[in-house]
C-alpha cells in the first residue's frame, strides 16, 4: 500500500533547454532547465546560429555544472568523409571543455567516436529517424548511444512504448515543427541549393503554395496558402501523460530564438513540469495518502486544467505560430496547421471597440505594458472600404494596462471595429531575461578562470557504457560484413513498378520499353515495389508476387507500422530499410535486406557502419550529385556494394500530416478517398508545380517537378564502383501529365 514515506515513483524528465548564444544559455539555466543544448561552431543542424565558442562553452559549462545542470553539444548534420578527422577533433574540444554528451546524426560519426573517443556519451539526434521501440533499442546496443530522440510525430503512447525499453527516451515538448519527418527531407537541398541535412534548410514549409487538380484548377478551400506551415508544438497539456510514460527528457526547440523567448517557454515548463510530477505521485499514492496529498489529487482534478491555461497565455507571450497538440494525441488534420501566417502570432489581449482619426480604442482582455508591440488582427470582410489595409498594422501600447481597461491607441491604418488585438513583444519579459542574464554573469565565474579550469577536467568523470562496451567489441565483426558484402560481383538494376503485371512480366524477363530505353546493359534485373503500394485495392494481386520481389519499406516505422513491416521482411526476397527500426526488424528475420535514405549514407564510414550491420548494398541519397557519389565509392575501395537512383520520382519529403485536408474536412477514410485517388500538386509562386501523392495511411509525399535522370551520369558512376542503379517505374509522372502540359 502506497503512504506519504513511499519513494516517489515518477520522477520529473530532464528539462532541456535550447541555446544558439550565450545569453540564451544563461537565460535557460536561470529559468531552471536541467540541462542546456548548444553548437560549437560547426557541423550542426542550424548553419545560422551564432553558437558559442570553445572558450564561451567552456565557461558556460563550468556556469552550469555549478548550477546541477549538464551541457550537450549538437553534431547533429550528416557529414562528408573528408569532415570525419575535423568532427572528431572538434568532439575532443568540446568534451575537454566539460560537455557531457554529442547529439549526433551521422552513423559514420557515431562510429568513428566510438573508436577514437571511447568514452563519449552519445545522444542520437531525430534526424536519425528513430520512432519506434526495436529503433532505439539497435541504438543503444549497436551504435553505442545511451539517448535517442524520438520523432515530433509520435504520440504518448508511442513515447511511452520506446521508454518502456529502457533506453533513455528523449521527446520534444515545446516549439517549431518542420512538417517532414527529421531527416528525410531534401526539398531545400533539391530545389533551392541548400540542404536540410547539411544545416542549411531555406523552410520551403513556411511560404506559400496553391493545391491543384490534374486539370490545373484550384481545390484548396482554406483562407490562407501556406499549405505546408504547421503550428508550434505545445504539449503543455499532456505533461501528466508524458511523465507516466517513463520518457526520460523533454526537450524544447529553439536554437535561434532570443533570450527572452528562452526564458519564459523554460520558466513555464519548469513550473508545469514540476506541478505535473507533483499531481502523477499524488495520484499514485492511494489510500493512504497524507491530508496534503488529498488535497494535491483534489487541486489536480480542478485546478489543473485552469493552471494548463494560464501558462499556455504566458507562453503564447513569446514567438509562436499557434499551437497544436495533434502529434502527441494523434489527430493531426487540420488542426496541426498555420494556414494564414509562418510569422510570430502572439497571444490574444483585447477588441478594438472604437475608432477616430488615426486612433483605435482598445478593450483590453489581459494586462500589457507601456511599450509592448500590439497587433491589429484585421480581416477585411464583403463591406470593408475598398482603402483598407492589407497588412496588420503594429503599434506600441501607449500605457500599463490591466484587465477591462479601455485604451485609446495610436493606429494609422484604417481598421474595423472589433478587430482582434494581439501582444507579439513583451518589453517585461525582454527586461526580466536581460536582467537574469546579467545577474548570472555576475555570479558566475569568470570567463577567463573558467576556461583553464574546465579544460579536460570532465573526462575523467565519464565511464564507458553497457551499450557502447558493447558497440565497441562489435567492430571486430567489419571484415567478415565486409566480405559478404562482395560476394556478387554483378550490376543490379532494381526496377520498382506499381502494376502487379508489370511485376510478372519483370519476374518472367519481360522488359518495357521504358527499362530498355533508359538502363545499360545489365546482368541482372530485379523487381520491386513499394510498401505503401501494397496497401492499395490491389493488394490481393501483389500477394503471391511479393516473395520474389524486393520491397521498399517507408520511409517512416512507428509501432503501428510493426506488424506489417516485420511480415514484409519475412515474406519478401529482400527488403529495403529506409529506417534504423526496420534495421532491426530484418536483422530481427535473419533476412536480406539493403538500405536507403532516410537513412542517410553521406561518407564511406556510415556504408561501413551499415554493412557491418547486415546491409548487403547501401543506396546513396538521391539529392547525392556525382561527385560526391564518387568520392564514397572511391573511399569504400569496392568494400562494400553502393547503388545509386538512376531514373525515377524525385521526393522532397514525407508527411505525417496529409495535405490534402486544405481542401476541407477529412472523412477519415483514407484508402477511398476520391481526393487521394485524384491527381493533385502543389504550385509555388514561380509557377513550379510538384505532384502530391498520399498513401492509404494518409501519410503525403511530394515530388520535384522534374523526374529523376541520370541517364548521362551512368557509365561514369559504374566505372567508379557503384554495382546498382535503381529505377522507379511508378505511375506517379502519368497521372500529374496534364496539368504539366496545361501550365
């Protein structure tokens, strides 16, 4: 029987804390984060930020430590072979600094650490793509990582289903959303010359689009264009949940954003964290509980919600564009999304209810102060003067103003009476963090002290896990994966189809026109298809093909992709992983098995790494251009087979949401949908027009306006050692044709 003296049986997850500067960082730690992330300079996935400075960071983490607070270094980019030497020194620097833990993405770089720093905590990134349990486990155990950060997408229960492993589960709490899964997005690198994956993304997510039919006509009904833009994430409301659900850290984004924002998100979280951890003990202790317990379970089930509320207001004080809970309950429609603006919405403080010349009187909701940036929410409507503003205008409170008092503001636009007032800046809370921050430099030790002290002074603190002793023994195993690997000495050409006929005549050494035309001679032709093709009305006609067939997984694995992928890699003739779960899974079979992006293969050390693991032929990205293609094939020495996408559908990225809800309410019935079974694209403003596809899932995919050809480069790509060419035959470029031809 539970009673007052009993241990506390859920403890509070790490709070962890994002920082780009180092005023951020010290706004995290004195808003109470348990932990702070940061980069170092280079190789992280915010190309943009300012980062702190070996020697910043040294201070910064003896400032921290003194504070119970730990310090993670982002490494978090896919990296070239040619920046492996260069990651590890930086690693060595930043860990002699006092960093405790590398968030790393690159399967290379996690090996390359084990064997160089063999006593480096690693925290898998989400860009390694991890949503599901059997994921996390393999990371733990084979690539020495004692964290792994989930994916935004998953629900509680699916967290709680990779904590309940026992690998230390990490899951984002709070802030932006990029609508692609973590890492298996090229949209940026494809069509605008910077990649995602590099650090460099140019959020093609946040501008705006127009849905099309395969006529060409418009069929998005929402008032805004921003098709692809979702809402912030605000698991505000769900802490209780995520505290029984045993993860291990929350994590909040923002690298780039100001001290402020850092400030009040962490001060709000650690508040509601703290509350939360309180309420689930409560809850937990019974019967027997104290009169202080009572009384907590009893202020949980009235208050709890109200005190939700309020901290969801101060939030919203800083940068936001709205809120949504869609990921973690599953119901990620229409309600995921920021259709109207990508830009800062603020928190709603009152009405216009009057107007003179150049003035707006103000009703006022919630308090603000002299000097906080207001803005004017007008949407003109059918009687709005034809001079009307398109713009929201922003004006400065002219005064302190409390709750139902009435202003008269300074506006020259000419807006409508009852037009919304929004707060987008608060002058207190800018004030309130610059003061923290100064307050804790002068505590703090000095910069300079700070940075002889720190040096190496944490290595000899950090042991060598269970799971990373473990990874390391493996190593012994890369020569005999090696060697397996080059058994088959002959070029492949995989051939992916989505006919059950076309599939039967490729099995019987029928090939179309449209293989013979595009592909060199080969020695053998293999077909495959897609996973998510076999979820369609034909899936009794693929059946019997799919033991003779290869068949390329999802991009995404989540517990309830489990049972049908882990039959597809019993059943098939092999399968392609295009994520570390369904790794596992294969590995799991005993079966064959070959891996593609998003598992990113960016240097020879990751294909030897993949290899090792039982991949028998690694496919290259497809935004990979030659050179680089030949750069690994060179580095591997014909170690291992490589293939590359020879012809084919371009993807820029993979959504859990399903775009096509902009065109009104979702019947929730995916495999009949008539709009998915229509041809639809996504036009941008330069008239570019990209085919959509979504799957019986709902899960959407979208594809570059020119196909894939490397009909030119194939020769040059053989001669170097690449022993595949894959070639998707789907019938995706057809259906989107006529609308191509009409724009």
């Amino acid at each position: 029987m539970a009673s007052s003296s009993t241990p506390i049986r859920y403890r509070a997850p790490e709070l962890l804390a994002p920082a780009g500067t180092l005023d951020a960082f010290l706004a995290a730690l004195d808003a109470g984060a348990d932990a702070v992330y940061t980069g170092a300079g280079a190789f992280n996935a915010r190309a943009a930020a300012d980062d702190l400075t070996c020697e910043e960071l040294a201070w910064a983490c003896e400032v921290a430590h003194g504070m119970g607070a730990r310090v993670y270094v982002t490494m978090n980019i896919f990296v070239r072979d040619d920046e492996l030497g260069e990651c590890v020194a930086l690693a060595r620097r930043v860990l002699d600094a006092g960093a405790d833990a590398l968030i790393v993405a690159d399967l290379g770089l996690c090996r390359r650490l084990r064997r160089e720093v063999p006593d480096v905590e690693i925290h898998l990134s989400t860009q390694a793509g991890v949503h599901a349990a059997a994921g996390a486990v393999l990371a733990a155990e084979q690539l020495g990582a004692s964290r792994v950060t989930c994916g935004r997408e998953l629900t509680v229960d699916e967290i709680g289903a990779m904590a309940a492993t026992g690998v230390e589960i990490e899951a984002f709490c709070h802030g932006a959303i990029c609508i692609c899964y973590a890492g298996a997005c090229s949209f940026s690198a494809r069509r605008r010359g910077r990649s995602a994956n590099r650090g460099d993304c140019t959020q093609p997510c946040r501008v705006p689009y127009r849905l099309v039919d395969g006529e060409g006509r418009r069929v998005d009904a929402r008032d805004g264009d921003l098709l692809l833009c979702p809402c912030d994430y605000l698991s505000a409301g769900h802490l209780d949940e995520l505290v029984r659900s045993g993860v291990g850290a929350l994590k909040i984004e923002g690298r780039m954003k100001n001290p402020d924002y850092v400030y009040n998100v962490v001060s709000c979280y650690r508040e509601a964290l703290d509350a939360a951890v309180a309420r689930v003990n409560a809850a937990e202790s019974g019967p027997g509980a104290t009169d202080a317990t009572d009384a907590a379970v009893g202020d949980a089930g009235s208050d709890a919600a109200d005190a939700t509320a309020k901290v969801v207001r101060r939030l919203a004080r800083s940068f936001n564009r709205g809120f949504t809970d869609g990921y973690l309950t599953g119901r990620a429609g229409a309600n995921l999304m920021s259709w109207e603006r990508s830009c800062n919405q603020g928190v709603r403080v009152g009405r216009v209810i009057d107007r003179r010349h150049e003035e707006v009187l103000v009703a006022f909701e919630d308090a603000v102060d002299a000097g906080d940036t207001l803005e004017v929410r007008f949407i003109p409507g059918p009687n709005t003067a034809k001079d009307a503003p398109k713009r929201w205008p922003m004006v400065p409170a002219p005064v302190d103003a409390a709750d139902g008092d009435s202003v008269w503001v300074r506006c020259k636009r000419k807006v409508e009476v009852g037009a919304q007032v929004n707060l987008v800046r608060s002058e207190r809370l800018i004030e309130v963090a610059r003061e923290r921050v100064v307050a804790l430099r002068a505590a703090g030790p000095d910069p300079a002290s700070g940075r002889d002290d720190a040096a190496g002074h944490r290595a000899a603190e950090r042991s060598l896990s269970k799971n990373q002793g473990a990874s390391m023994r493996g190593e012994a195993g890369d020569a005999a994966c090696d060697a397996a690997a080059c058994d088959a000495a002959a070029v492949r050409a995989v051939c992916i189809v989505d006919d059950p006929q076309a599939a039967s005549d490729l099995l019987d050494g029928c090939y179309p026109d449209a293989l013979l035309s595009c592909c060199p001679q080969v020695l053998d032709v293999v077909p495959a298809v897609f996973e998510h093709r076999l979820l369609e009305a034909d899936a009794d006609a693929w059946a019997p093909l799919v033991p003779a067939l290869g068949v390329v997984l999802d991009e995404v694995s989540r517990e309830g992709d489990a049972r049908r992928q882990r039959d597809l890699c019993r059943r098939a003739a092999f399968t392609v992983c295009r994520n570390l779960t369904q790794v596992a899974y294969t590995r799991e079979a005993g079966c064959a098995f070959e891996v593609a992006s998003p598992v990113t293969a960016a240097n020879g050390e990751t294909v030897r790494e993949l290899s090792r693991l039982g991949a028998r032929c690694v496919w290259l990205p497809e935004e990979m251009g030659e050179e680089r293609i030949e750069e690994i094939s060179r580095t591997l020495s014909g170690g291992v087979h490589l293939a590359v996408w020879a012809h084919g559908e371009a993807r820029l990225m993979v959504c859990e949401h399903c775009v096509l809800t902009a065109e009104g309410p979702c019947s929730g019935d995916c495999p009949t949908c008539p709009r998915r079974l229509a041809p639809r694209l996504l036009v941008e403003r330069d008239g570019s027009r990209l085919p959509v596809a979504v799957d019986a899932l709902g899960r959407t995919r979208i594809f570059d306006e020119a196909p894939l050809d490397r009909a030119r480069d194939v020769p040059g790509l053989l001669a170097a050692g690449v022993a595949g060419l894959v070639y998707d035959f789907t019938g995706l470029r057809s259906r989107v044709e006529p609308c191509a031809k009409e724009g």
